[in-house]
C-alpha cells in the first residue's frame, strides 16, 4: 500500500541519509532536498504530504518554506524542527500551519510517531476507511540538489588530540571521544564549526566560550570536567577538551527500563541535588537540565554534562525576550520570559525525577502548545495516581521543588539535601554530600511570585 510521500529539508549530507532510511523504513516514498530553494523546486513539480525543514536557518529558511506552502495552497502537511529554537518562535510557526516543533536532535521513535500522526490526520480528511488501498510503491529517491558546497571530511585530530569516534550531536555542535597522547587519557571533544558569514556567528562562538569558562571554573564529583578550550589553526572551528563519561544518558536507559526504582532514584536525585547546590553557590544556572544531560556513570556516579546554556546570574549575554532550555523541562518563569534564577532548574530537575519514576514526561502533552500550558499550571497528578508509590516525604520534597511560583520551592538547597538525606536512613542508604557542606549561605534572593 502507497503511505504517502515525503520531502524531508535538511543542509546535512549525513542528516538526510539517516531521515532517508528511517522513513523509509515505515514505508513511506521519501525524496530529499538539501535546502529550501531546492525544495520549493521539488513542490512546483511533484506532490508531497509531508514537508520536514529546519525552522531558522540563515538565509532561505523552513520559516520562508512554510509560509510559501500556506499561501500557494498546497495540500501539504509541515513538521518543523530546530536546535535552538524559542518558544515564541515554536508558537509562531504552529501559528503559520506546521503540524509540530520539535527540538533537534529529534529522536528517532519521536519522528516515527510524529510522522504517523500526520498521516493518521491526512488519511482521515481525505476518504473514510472503507475505501480500498492504493497500489503499494517501495520506491525511495534521494534527489541532489544540494544548495551548498560540499562538506570537506574531518581531520583526524584537533591539536594535540586524536579523534577516536563520533559520540554525538546537539544543538551547539558535535561531540567526539578522543585521546590525549601527552597525558595518556581519554577525553572527549566538543566542536562547534561556523560558516563564514552565519549573522549568529558572534552570538553562538560567544556563547561556546561562556560554556567553557562557566563548566572550567566548576570542580565537583558530580559534574562533567572541563580541561582545555581551544581554537583549531587555519579554521574556524572552535572545541572543548573535558572529562569522557562511561556510562549512558538518563534518556537511554528511561528508553531501555522505561523507569527506575525508588532507591536508585533516591540516590541519583541526592547526587543531581549536590551537584546543583554546588552549581548555584558559584551563581551558576544549568538551564538545560534534562535526561540527555545527565550520564549514570559506570562507577554508580551521576553526572551532569552540557553547560551549553548555562547562565552566570550576574550575566546579560541572553537576549531579552529569548527562552532558553527544552520546552518540557522548563519552569513556568523560563516560558513567561520572567526573571529566572536557580530556582529554575530546581523545577526543571523534579520533572526528570518525576519521569524517572513513571517513564512519562510529566507536562509533555500531544501539542507544543498544550505542552506550555501544562508547563505554566505546574500542576500535575500525585505519583500515586500515575502508579508510582513512594514515601510521601519523597512527594512532598518533589511537590515543593514544583511549585508554581519559585518563591515556594526550596530557597536553600541545603534543606533539600538534609531531607533527602533523612529519607535514606531507613532504606540503609547513606547519603552525604560528595564535598565539604559550605559554611556560606547564599547570598539573599528576591523572591519571584507566579502570576
């Protein structure tokens, strides 16, 4: 049976070929264009049911692509993603017509779903079910039409360093496992590349740097290291050196066990919380706190990586009016644009907690919009109503670091530990801070009610 045909927009050679072969895999005839100039030539001559684009690349954008879709008429759905996008820029684009706004990397089982759902809609406005299938078709073309030049491969070291493998992409670049032959260790890489007249290249090399000289300064059993920030000779590449983490992501082991049990969340949230603690006494905010941002070491250690967007407080580097952080971990206040604090990644870390424990993404609904909404009531079941059964003092903890208004979560971390750490006794679970509990308090905040 013919599913539908697909034109999937993306500048990334590698990219196109995975999106390529995953949708092709469900059945559907999926082309491939390299850009939106190319694409809108591909739509003037064939008929497409889906359209997946980056939302706001420099230049002839998927932000130009869909609205040219809109006002032409065409019968054709838009799924749009970004590395870095905004929530008013999520809401503009559901506004233009996109079906959806994910947040790239887009996981696989997340784009099969979504692509489905599409289809699902299509097939339901166009012929009730009764009617009898088209003929099947198991053609998958790859067009070329590259709008860029191409890719140069990669050397295969940066520096000193020698690069292994490729370990993964986000947002602000890549990430390779490597090797420092000097001091004899693995490491891993993170490399950021511009093109020579990207408008944001001042913008993301300033923030690249900011995450090195944030995480560099942070020394802590429970945070990634930083060991060196450099620039690659003769290119415009810029990496991060820092500690290589054995283990896995929270997001892929939530995928693998679907949930974790109440001790080893205990355990895990105990560490997070020291972490953060430590974090925020050095007036540093995560802002990006999240499964793919916290790797469970093979040595029982919980660690968070990424300060990709981490904010000094003192700092005015974020733009006005920008959201920064993954929609279905945010606060209330990081959506509202209201002032935010480390209060904020309090919110954001009982989500992940939360979702520990039942395998649901707590606020995460079918729509981005609904998402938000979720997001800005901040009210969500007790874990006993999602099947989850756990001290009420563990829900009580969690029910404060998710109050609506940041004045009503915890305004000490150290409170939040010395609970925790009570609620471990009769489990025989010790739990202590990894470093020495600092004699400071923090300094005074101003307490931020929601509205």
């Amino acid at each position: 049976m013919f599913l539908g045909r697909i034109l999937v927009v993306d500048e990334e050679e590698a990219a196109r070929s995975s999106e390529l072969e995953l949708l092709s895999s469900l059945g559907y005839e999926v082309w491939t264009a390299a850009g939106c100039k190319s694409a809108l030539q591909l739509l003037d001559k064939h008929r497409f049911d889906l359209v997946l684009t980056e939302y706001d690349k420099p230049g002839l954008s998927g932000r130009d692509l869909l609205e040219t879709i809109a006002q032409a008429g065409f019968d054709t759905d838009v799924l749009v993603w970004s590395a870095h996008g905004t929530i008013p820029a999520a809401v503009e684009a559901i506004k233009l017509g996109a079906k959806n706004f994910l947040e790239k990397p887009v996981d696989p089982e997340v784009l099969k779903r979504e692509v489905r759902h599409v289809f699902r809609e299509r097939l339901a406005r166009r012929r009730p079910s009764s009617q009898a299938p088209l003929p099947r078709t198991e053609t998958s073309i790859e067009i070329d039409l590259s709008d860029l030049p191409p890719k140069e491969p990669r050397a295969s070291r940066f520096g000193r360093y020698q690069l292994v493998r490729s370990i993964g992409r986000g947002g602000m670049g890549e990430v390779f496992e490597a090797f420092d032959p000097q001091l004899n260790r693995e490491i891993a890489i993170k490399v950021i590349k511009m093109k020579e007249g990207t408008q944001t290249r001042r913008v993301v090399v300033e923030r690249f740097r900011r995450e090195a000289a944030v995480a560099a300064q942070l020394s802590h059993p429970n945070i990634a290291a930083i060991y060196d920030i450099e620039s690659a000779p003769g290119d415009e590449e810029l990496y991060i050196v820092m500690e290589l983490v054995k283990g896995a992501s929270l997001r892929s082991v939530l995928e693998r066990e679907k949930s974790m049990p109440f001790p080893q969340t205990l355990v895990a949230a105990y560490q997070l919380v020291d972490a953060l603690e430590y974090i925020h006494r050095h007036d540093v905010i995560h802002r990006d706190i999240k499964p793919e941002n916290i790797i469970l070491g093979t040595d029982d250690q919980v660690k968070i990586i990424d300060f990709g967007i981490a904010k000094i407080r003192v700092s005015d580097l974020t733009s006005t009016g920008c959201v920064v952080g993954s929609p279905s971990y945010l606060a209330p206040e990081s959506i509202e644009n209201a002032e935010v604090d480390f209060r904020a990644d309090q919110f954001a870390l009982a989500t992940v907690l939360v979702e520990v424990l039942t395998g649901r993404p707590v606020f995460q609904k079918s729509t981005f919009e609904d998402t938000v909404r979720s997001i800005i009531l901040a009210q969500r079941p007790p874990l006993e109503e999602l099947g989850v059964i756990v001290p009420h003092e563990f829900e009580r903890i969690l029910a404060k670091m998710h109050a609506r208004a940041p004045g009503d979560r915890f305004q000490d971390e150290r409170e939040l530990l010395a609970r925790l750490e009570a609620l471990g006794e009769p489990l025989e679970i010790k739990l202590s801070p990894a470093l020495p509990r600092a004699t400071t308090r923090r300094l005074s905040l101003p307490v931020t009610r929601g509205r």
